[in-house]
C-alpha cells in the first residue's frame, strides 16, 4: 500500500512514527528517511533505539530553503541566515545532490527484502522544492514488491501522487499556537 500524509496541519511525521511503533510492536521491519532534516529532533532519540528493526537516516541541512516569492520581507527577516532562498527551479545544488543521494539511499531500501515498512518523511516537499523529481519517486514506487508499505509525508503532495495512493490523509489546520507567538516546543513539534 502508499500512503500520503499531507496537508498544511501539524502531525503528519507524527502519524508515521505512531505506524512505525505499530508495525515494531508487530514484528515488522521499519526504515525511515528524513529528508530535509537533520538529527535534532526529540522523537530520533527513541527510534535510534529500536535498531536494528528500524533504521532512521536523515538527509538535510541545518538551515530551511524558500522559493523566491515564497516569503514575505518580514518572514525572511524574521527567518534571517536560517534560510536560502532560491530562483524557481534553481535549488542548491549542494542541497539539490543531498537529497537525491539521500533519495537513492532510500530507494535502495525500499527496493530491498530487508524491510516491511518504508517512511519517506517530508518526501512530498523535496517534491515541491524539486528537489527529487516526479520520474524518482514513480519509477520506486512502479518497482515495490506487493508487500511493501511505503509511506510519504509532507505538504504539498502532488495530486499525481494523491491519484496513486491508497490512502491519503490531509492534516488541516484549524488553528494553531504560532499565530499568537508560541514557538516550536522542545518534546511537542521538536
């Protein structure tokens, strides 16, 4: 089966690694690949540790990236050296070759026997950044072995890929505490 987690509302990493504690608790093998992320969050700590039934890889840098008109002038003051902005269809290309080694790291796994379940977390906005292209992610998915449970998170999934999907969950925020200035909180959303 694939599975899309999309949507501009909060958990959809969360929901995938609530599948992946699932499918440990029944003996399935997880692998999961962040992309654009490095290791800072909380919940990598505790899924490092379900090794060598799970594998957790990330592949990104320390720092966002926009495309130009993306931003306000006061969001990209506010975000100052923690993001790049770039020309549309001109990403980094240092960020451009991470996330395509990243992606056929990934590829590979997925392709392989040694795992049940395959997360491709914020896959979906590597997409949208192009970052990884459309022809990647359809040739990997065309290639799964039937029992194979692939899972792609992130905003802005392609309708293409919502076309394909088995099951496609849209998280929608309704509202949210940044709007009154609540900051990502350390064990919530990091």
């Amino acid at each position: 089966m694939i599975e899309v987690y999309t949507g501009a509302g909060k958990g959809k990493t969360t929901a995938a690694i609530g599948l992946a504690v699932r499918a440990l608790g029944a003996g399935l093998r997880v692998y999961i690949m962040q992309f654009m992320k490095s290791l800072a969050y909380s919940e990598q700590k505790v899924l490092q540790g379900f090794a060598p039934q799970l594998a957790l890889y990330t592949t990104g840098k320390p720092f966002f990236i926009a495309k130009e008109g993306m931003l306000t002038e006061e969001e990209r003051a506010a975000w100052g050296e923690d993001v790049v902005v770039f020309p549309q269809g001109e990403p980094p290309a240092d960020y451009l070759q991470l996330m395509q080694d990243g992606f056929a790291k990934a590829a590979k796994a997925a392709r392989s026997g040694a795992w049940d379940v395959v997360i491709l977390d914020e896959l979906n906005v590597a997409l949208f950044f192009e970052l990884i292209s459309r022809e990647a992610v359809e040739s990997l998915l065309n290639d799964l072995p039937p029992e194979r449970e692939i899972i792609l998170t992130g905003r802005n999934a392609p309708d293409w890929l919502i076309a394909r999907a088995d099951l496609v969950t849209e998280m929608r925020e309704v509202c949210h505490y940044y709007a009154k200035g609540v900051t990502a909180r350390k064990g919530i959303e990091n």
